[in-house]
C-alpha cells in the first residue's frame, strides 16, 4: 500500500460554532482550498463544540466546498455547547483531536467559540480563530466575518420602516441584536440617520429622551427613529414608557434572525478569504494559539492568549455623531 506523504502535523479540521454568521460558508470554503493547495488534510467538524465531542467529523475536499460562497449559514452546521463550558470537554475535545493526529484546529466563530479554541489550546492543539459574528464584538480586530453584510440588512430593514414611520409620523423603536454590546447599534444608526440610539455601553434616561422627541417633533421632525440595541434592555418596556412620557405613539419593531442570514456581501466574503489564507499560512508557519485580526486595512495575527476575556471599547464619537446628525 502506498504510503501518505503527509506529516501528522499536515492533517487539520475546521468548526464553525455557536452563533451562524454571513461569510462562514466563504471562510470555509476558503480554509479548505488554502489547506489543500498547501497539500494538507483537512476535516470539517460539524454541529460545532457539540459535533466534535460527539465525533462527527467529515472529510473535506476542493469539490466539498464548491457553490457555498454565496450562501448564508454555515455547511458545517453549528450548535450552543453547553457542554463545552466544562473544562472535562475542553480536554477530551483536545484528546479527540489528538487522537486522530489533527495538530491544528480553526475556529471560525465569535468571542465565546475562540475562547473555548482558546482554552482547547493548552491541551496541546494548536489553535486559529477566524473572527465571524454580527456583533462585531471581538477584541482586537476591526470587523468580524458577517458584520458587513448585517448591517446592510439592518440598513434595509430601517429604511423600509422609515417609509411607514413618516407616513405616520410615529416614533419607532427598532431592537438590532448585538448581544451585551452596541456596537451594531452604532453602525446601524448612523447609516440610517436615526434620530436617537441606546446602547448598554452608554447610559440613558427615558425622561430626557422623551422630551428630545418633543423638541425634535416641534422642530417639525415627522418621523423619529430609535434605534435599541438588545443588550440595552426590554425594547417593549421601554417603548412603552417612552410613548407615556413622550405622549406620542410609540411602534416597536424587532428586527431578530433576518440579521443572522442572507447572502455575504463582496467585503464579507473578501475578509473571508483574506482571514483564512492567512490561517492556513499560519499554521504552515507552526505559528498558532493566534487570531487573525482585521487592523486599518492590514490582516494581523495576535496572540489568542491577548485577545481571549477582553472588551472591545465602542467608538463614543459616533454617538456624538449619531446625536449631531439625526436632529
Ligand atoms: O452572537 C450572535 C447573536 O445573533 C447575538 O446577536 C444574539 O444575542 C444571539 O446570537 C442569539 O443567539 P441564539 O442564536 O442562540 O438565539
């Protein structure tokens, strides 16, 4: 029987857990055609943290990953691993790895899936996060695979309600995800021209929010747009007591899963296959436990142990421009 000619250390598996995002299917796919073009094995590992404690790994190849690119969610599946929070499944996950000669793992997820690679790291793996959640709430890179195309769809979604709400002249609460962080909020807002914007980073007072509206409709604003992050609190409670104190009708419109799906953008995809060529180059390189990060324009790698349980800050001045162009 012929004998392989690939190193141990050539043979790699790719997982995309937790949270789907718009551009995974063209992170993998790129993985994958970087890997093989490098003459290394790759796996995928699907259902996420779930699927890899439960082994449920599938060979990848160039044609496996043909017709993705354009497509939302990920091929790999994914799941919330409650599991994997145990630090008895962070080793077995690295002992399954191991065991079946896969040195290095890339993790194309958000914080908490890259924090889990991260810990999976010092059982012996070596470990490469590939930044992708619309939250766009990872430590040291300017932008995560999917948050382009979210906010575009963010974009999409306002301006339609934007049509209804000067037909009106009703104030709309818009809830955006983002989980505890508004950066999304931020983008979204100022791309929108929204009137007001509620982070959790930033605190507020329904009171003087309420009578900013009254000014801004004596000023004869018609529509008024507030755009909520949902780490901001409960959208409904809060719409309600902004119309008691307001006086004027107060619509609330959750945006919710529309912003996880759809089609990348070209920029989605292009950071994709610029986060996973770097990728594959790193671990040829033997130089993993690193990020790869989007910084000005440049693709940088950082060490995961640096990035891992810290908060990116949110831009204050855009709140201030938020503030300065929506009256
Ligand atoms: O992290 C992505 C995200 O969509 C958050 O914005 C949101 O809070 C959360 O995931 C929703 O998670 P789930 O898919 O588990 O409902």
């Amino acid at each position: 029987m012929k004998k392989s000619t690939l190193a141990p250390s050539d043979k790699i598996a790719v997982i995309t857990p937790g949270g789907d995002a718009p551009g995974m299917n063209a992170a993998i796919r790129a993985v994958v055609r970087s890997a093989l073009d490098e003459k290394m094995e790759i796996w995928g590992i699907q259902r996420g943290y779930d699927g890899l404690l439960e082994e449920d790994f599938v060979r990848l190849y160039a044609r496996s990953v043909s017709g993705i690119l354009h497509r939302g969610g990920t091929i790999l599946k994914s799941s919330r691993s409650t599991k994997i929070r145990e630090e008895s499944s962070i080793k077995k996950a690295a002992d399954i790895l191991l065991s079946k000669d896969i040195k290095s793992l890339v993790v194309i997820g958000g914080d908490g899936s890259i924090t889990a690679g991260y810990r999976i790291s010092k059982y012996g793996v070596g470990v490469i996060g590939l930044p992708a959640s619309i939250d766009n709430d990872i430590y040291g890179t300017d932008e995560t695979i999917g948050y382009d195309t979210t906010l575009d769809t963010v974009v999409d979604a306002v301006d339609k309600i934007r049509d209804t709400a000067s037909s009106f002249d009703r104030v709309f609460v818009i809830e955006v995800m983002g989980r505890e962080h508004g950066y999304l909020a931020l983008d979204a807002a100022l791309a929108c021209g929204a009137e007001f914007v509620v982070v959790p980073e930033i605190k507020f007072s329904i009171s003087k929010l309420a009578s900013e509206i009254k000014k801004e409709k004596a000023r004869a604003k018609t529509s008024v747009i507030v755009i909520f992050a949902e780490g901001a609190g409960d959208s409904r409670k809060f719409a309600q007591e902004l119309s008691l104190k307001s006086g004027y009708e107060v619509r609330v419109s959750t945006l919710g899963y529309i912003q996880r799906g759809g089609s990348p953008t070209g920029r989605t995809r292009i950071l994709a296959a610029r986060f996973a060529a770097k990728a594959i180059q790193l671990i040829k390189n033997k130089k993993t436990n690193r990020l790869v990060a989007l910084q000005n324009g440049t693709i940088k790698d950082l060490p995961l142990s640096s990035i891992c349980g810290r908060q990116k800050p949110i831009d204050q001045k855009l709140y201030q421009l938020i503030a300065r162009l929506g009256r």
